[in-house]
C-alpha cells in the first residue's frame, strides 16, 4: 500500500564542466555558509564514491547519501532523496565528474545529469575560468543545449584572476545563455581540497579540516550571493514521495535486481526488534567493523539491514577490540587496512575471531578491505607485510598503480548466504592491491563481474564467507539484505541451541 504526498524539498546540485573544476570546493563552501546560517543542510553524492560524503558528513554533522541510478534504480533514488531529505531546510548534492560524464558516453547513465533529471533538482554548474573570457558563454551554451530537459538555474564561475574578470564572464554568460552568474571564486591554489591520502578519515575524525572547510566557506561568500541561491533550491519543483506503509514486507517481498528499496534512519548501536521471553532482543545482531581502517559502507547498506531486522554492534578492530561476544554475522567493509596493517596484525582477538566465526559457520561478508584482511599476508606500500587472518589462502600486495575502478554488475557464481546462483547484483570497484591465490586452478570465486573491460571471476566464498573487492549496493538487490539477514538468524538460533 501506497500513499503519495507532494513535498516541498529546497535542493541544489553542484555540478562541474570536467573534474577539477572546483565543484567540491563550491560545495563544501556552500555547506558550510548554509550551517552557519542556521539552515539544516543535507549532504548527497552523484555515484559510488566514499570520500566525499565523507567531507559532507563532517561539515553538516549528517551522514551524507549516495545517489546513484545505475547501481540502483530511478525509483530507488528518488525514495532515498525524498526520505533522507525529510525534515532538513536544503539539500546539497554533489555531481560527479563532469556534468554529462557518466557510465556511457552516449547516454546521461551513472552521470550526474542523470541524478539531475530523476530528482528534478535545478543545476549549479561551475566552471574553471582561467585564461578565458567570453569563451565561457560557449561553454555554458553547451552545456544547456546537450540536455535541454535539464535545469541548469545558475552558474558559479571558479579561479577568476579579478573582479573586473568575474564581471566580463558574467556578462558574457548572462547575456548568452539567459540564466544568472551567482558567485565567483579567486584563482587561490591553497583553496584546493587535499588529495584524497589516506589518512583523510583520521585527519577530518580529529578536526584537522575544519580550518579549511572554514576558508572554503568564506571565500564562497565573499563573492557569492547565497540569496540567490537559496532562491534557487526553494524553486525546485515539489516531489512525489511514495511513502511504503509496510517497509519490511516490501523489502521481502522484492527479489527483482535492479529495483526500489527499504529505507530507515540509522542509529549508532540498533535496538530494534522483538524481544525474547527473558526480555532482550531475539533480532539477530551483525558485527560491523567501523573505524578508520573500515569505513567505506553506504549508510543505504545498514539500514537494509535494519530493515530486514537485524540490530547493528559496531566496533573497533584499530582499538584493540575483538568480534563483539553477541555476533550473529559479521560485515567488514573496505577503507584503509593497509595503513594500519601492523595494528590488525597485532589484535590477536580480532583475527581469531574472524577464524573462528568461520570455523561455526557464522555468516561473514567482506568487501574490498576488508577482502584484504582475509587473505593470509597484506604487504604495504613500504614492503612490510603483515600476517592476516588467513581465512582466504591468498597473499595481498599494495601497488603504486590502480588495479581497478569502475561500476561492477556481480553475478553469484554459486548460491551463498548473500545471493542464490545466477543472481545479480550491482556495485564499483577501486583499489590499489592485488589478491594472489596459492592455488590459481581452485578458487572458489563469489562473483564473475561485468564492468567496461569485459568479464571476470572475483572474490571469494567457501561455506559462510562471502568476500571480494567488489563494494556492492543492496539497494540493487534488497532481497540480498533479507536473506543475509535471515541466515544471521539460523546462526543465532543453532548457538541457542533452538529448532530452526
């Protein structure tokens, strides 16, 4: 059962004519402006990636969402936008690449024009304006006429080398293209966002950026009009919000693999579920891993599983801490472990853990670092290596060039805890290491995966391990979420000793 409501969302996308033309900057800026204005800001991303949510996050003090329309659907995102943005004064998205780039180069697919036309949400562009001047109109021009349906409402126009540039582009684009120059930002290099080191959780976890999301904020206002462009998220058109009535049965009910989802605010430790006649939950509890070394999950992910009854524990391997004692199943999701090998190394709890939650059949699923943890050795960029859990008999190595990036389509190569054989679901890959097995003719791989370069077989899954680089969404499967669920359940009911 459905009921549709329209619903006033102010919301903005902050898109770019190419990577680098500073639309992470505008956007962290504008986050920051809005903050100190008292607005509730609510941060997203176009696409799969981790990082800047992670600044979103760190600036509106929300956990920022992905949106993406190629590993989820068109429906899917406009109830993850419509649910997330609910009780908030604006809505930042941030684009992805260039405006138009995306997963073909001949359609709007996985791009942020995409993102822009299944929310109708209106389109700042920004645009890099070194060494030009009314050249900028043609840009701009372009960029309208590509999509007409797309609403690009205003310009930002980046690295002006004066005020007397900023006012020749304006009038060019004005004039050209009929839509309003809203704001200008001085051609600074130390306004650049830091590379993405990997030390970037720990650094914003500590304060060590808020200097310059402070800066990126007074640089924007002083030529920005931030009137305007709040006037410009207020015209964004109200949206249809179907509002599903039993969530869970929905979300069980939905096998399809590409399809609309089950979304419910997260909390810290969930509490949620039945109790039991001693008066504590019976809902099954999953480990999940969170520090600096495991912090690449879609918070989309941990509310799937919410929804499908689980209660989250996180915890600390960095810390020292072990797999929590009430774990049911485990997820251990990608970041840093590299970084941080000789402290993995050196919790003993932890890695025996792991083994040991293998040996009892407990369900265990690990994406891209935390693949790596359970090979045998992890040796780092420096040449050090550091023995690992040695769940998975394979040795990983970090290397200077990308081994991988780009969207994935995983098909289960077997039936798992995850996936039933044959089934799809859809992620992204990116890492800097390689997985070298010690038997290359026997490997139980989890996944054979489509991506721009053809086929291959990934990952790993024996018994109740699931494993791979692939970081996949369960949004493109939510019956993936249930089932996961459900074994977690079995498990808990075969360590109380009860009939399944």
């Amino acid at each position: 059962m459905t009921i549709s409501n329209q619903h006033a969302r102010p919301r903005l996308i902050i898109a770019g004519t190419g990577s680098g033309a500073g639309k992470t900057t505008v956007t962290l800026g504008l986050m920051k402006a809005l903050a100190r204005s008292g607005m509730s800001v609510q941060g997203f991303k176009c696409g799969p990636d981790y990082i800047d949510p992670t600044y979103h996050t760190a600036v509106t003090g929300r956990a920022s969402r992905n949106l993406d329309a190629w590993m989820t659907s068109p429906e899917y995102v406009r109830e993850a936008f419509a649910t997330a943005s609910a009780g908030h004064d604006i809505s930042i998205i941030e684009g992805v690449m260039g405006l138009y780039d995306g997963k073909d180069p001949l359609s709007n697919t996985g791009s942020t024009a995409e993102i822009a036309l299944v929310t109708q949400t209106p389109v700042i562009l920004v645009v890099d304006v070194r060494s030009m001047a009314r050249s900028t109109a043609a840009i701009v021009l372009g960029f309208q006429q590509l999509e007409p349906e797309l609403n690009i409402a205003g310009v930002i126009v980046n690295r002006c080398g004066s005020a007397g540039h900023y006012s020749i582009v304006k009038k060019a684009i004005e004039q050209m293209c009929g839509i309003p120059v809203v704001g200008w930002l001085k051609r600074e290099e130390d306004m650049s966002i830091p590379e993405r080191h990997l030390g970037l959780v720990p650094a914003i976890e500590r304060g060590e950026l808020e200097p310059l999301f402070e800066r990126a904020a007074d640089a924007l206002l002083e030529g920005t009009d931030l009137d305007a462009i709040i006037a410009i998220a207020k015209a964004a058109p109200a949206i249809e919000e179907e509002l599903i009535m039993n969530r869970e049965d929905a979300s069980r009910q939905n096998t399809d693999p590409i399809s609309t989802g089950v979304h419910l605010k997260s909390s810290e430790d969930s509490t949620s579920g039945q109790l039991d006649e001693h008066g504590t939950s019976s809902s099954p509890v999953i480990a999940v891993a969170r520090d600096a070394a495991f912090n690449f999950y879609y918070p989309d992910n941990l509310e799937l599983l919410e929804a499908a009854g689980a209660r989250l524990k996180y915890f600390s391997p960095l810390a020292g801490e072990g797999i929590p004692s009430e774990a049911d199943g485990i997820y251990l999701g990608g970041g840093f472990p590299e970084e941080f090998a000789a402290l993995i190394a050196d919790n003993v709890s932890f890695l025996e853990g792991l083994r040991e939650a293998v040996r009892s059949e407990m369900p265990l699923f690990a994406e891209c670092g935390g693949y790596m943890v359970l090979a045998e050795t992890l040796t780092n960029r420096e040449g050090l290596t550091y023995n690992m859990a040695g769940i998975i008999p394979a040795h990983v190595q970090m290397q200077a060039k990308r081994a991988a990036l780009g969207y994935r389509e995983a098909r289960a190569v077997e039936d798992s805890f995850l996936l039933k054989k044959g089934e799809v679901i859809r992620g992204h890959e990116f890492h800097y290491s390689t997985m070298t097995y010690q038997e290359e003719g026997d490997i139980p791989y989890a996944y054979e995966t489509k991506g721009l370069r053809g086929m291959k077989q990934e990952g790993y899954a024996r018994g109740n391990v699931v494993a791979g680089y692939t970081h996949v969404h369960l949004g493109s499967h939510p019956g993936a979420a249930v089932r996961w669920v459900q074994h977690c359940q079995s498990y808990r009911l075969r360590r109380s000793g009860q009939h399944i």
